[in-house]
C-alpha cells in the first residue's frame, strides 16, 4: 500500500466558487487541492486529485487506484451519487476504501439527492462541511477509520 490518497471528482466540480455559491461555497477545487496537499503533508500522505465530468473516468480511476495501490480514495462524485450503479459497482469491485465526500448535506436538499448509491457502499462518508469535508475525510484515512 502507497501513502498516495487518491481524490476524485465528478461533473460539475470544475465551476466550484462560481456555480451556486450559496450551497457550495466560493471555495474553487484548485484551493480545495491546495488544501488537502497541506494537511496530506502532515500525514506524511501523497494526494492524486482530479476532476471529470464522465462517469466512466471516474470508473477508471477507481480501478486505477486499486492497482496502484493506494491508501485510500476520497470521491466526491456529485451528480453521478444518486444516479451511478456503475460507480457503486466499482467500489464493490476494489478493496481500496473509498469515503464519500460531500461539500453540502445531500439529506438536507432535494428529495432525488437522499439516495446514494456511493454511500451504499463507501466506507464512510462526509458530508455538509464545505471544503473542510474533504481534510475531515483525509483526517478520517489517517486515523485508520477506514
């Protein structure tokens, strides 16, 4: 196992900062990076973070993650996490915990985003913190509760 913490994102998470600020933040997913790469510095972990707005990347990378090796995976899969039986059947495929991340509390919006089918199967997940819900997820790897 590596100490490179994979950190996926899916559709629409390139316009963090300017897409619906009051439920997403004004945080842009390069700061949200910026971020992370510090506090993975303190866990003495590696960060490989990307962005995709294709279902079957995110698919991809999490098969990467697996034959890489890698310590874990923090998805934020956006849409695709009340939609994607393909995305839930690939974290059933990996033994690389993967923890849900979320910026807003999906329970707390429409009634279509109460549904995960990430959370089906994460080992964890995150949500409703802003941008602290992805450190809260890495902080989550480095105390081993995944």
């Amino acid at each position: 196992m590596s100490d490179t913490v994979y950190v996926l994102n899916g559709p629409n998470l390139n316009l963090l900062g300017l897409r619906e600020p009051e439920i997403y933040g004004s945080t842009t997913l390069d700061e949200i990076a910026g971020m992370l790469e510090d506090k993975a510095r303190e866990h003495g972990f590696t960060i490989d973070m990307r962005q995709t707005n294709h279902e079957g990347m995110l698919v991809d990378w999490l098969h990467e993650a697996q034959a890489e090796g890698a310590r874990a995976v923090l998805l934020n899969a956006a849409a695709y996490t009340h939609t994607s039986i393909a995305i839930l059947d690939a974290i059933k495929a990996i033994k690389t915990p993967v923890i849900e991340v979320h910026l807003s509390d999906p329970k707390t919006r429409e009634e279509f985003r109460h549904l995960s089918y990430v959370g089906m199967v994460a080992a964890k997940t995150v949500e409703g913190h802003g941008a602290q819900s992805y450190t809260m997820a890495l902080d989550a790897v480095a105390s081993d509760e995944v």
